[in-house]
C-alpha cells in the first residue's frame, strides 16, 4: 500500500483511514519501531484495559483474598491513640 506524506502546519505527516485505524485498533497513539530501513506503525495498547474483567473472574473464583494479613502480630497499635 502506497500514502502520500501531507503538511499538517509546520510539520508534515501520514493520513491514515478510517478502515486503517479501525482494523488495526488505531486510537490516538502509536508506536514508531525503526528497524533496518524501515518504520513500523504500532497500535499502543492499554496495558491495564482487560483488569475489570480479570479482577470479577478472580473474586467470583474465590483468588481474591489477601495474601497478607492486615495487622501483623507484633505490630503496636497503641502508639497511634
């Protein structure tokens, strides 16, 4: 596939199309890779979109109990009154 590189201001750039952006998952940024010659467009994920689903899964299996105990037994609380 073949774009052509535009003025945008000052500057100049690469349209893209709404079909492009929308295949390969485009929001509002991306990843340059430079490598040998040529350069690589990346989607930039979101690494933490899919937690609200993991954390449900996690607490409907029962895996969501802390793995330490709130107060730990030599722990002074007195000091804080």
């Amino acid at each position: 596939m073949e774009a052509s590189i535009i003025k945008i201001g000052n500057s100049k750039g690469l349209r893209l199309s709404k079909t492009i952006l929308e295949k390969y998952n485009i929001k509002d940024k991306v990843e340059l890779i430079l490598e040998k010659g040529q350069i690589i467009l990346k989607p930039v994920s979101s690494p933490r979109s899919n937690w609200e689903a993991a954390f449900k899964k996690m607490s409907e299996s029962g895996d969501d109990r802390s793995l330490m105990n709130d107060v730990f037994e030599d722990e002074n609380l007195e000091e804080w009154n």
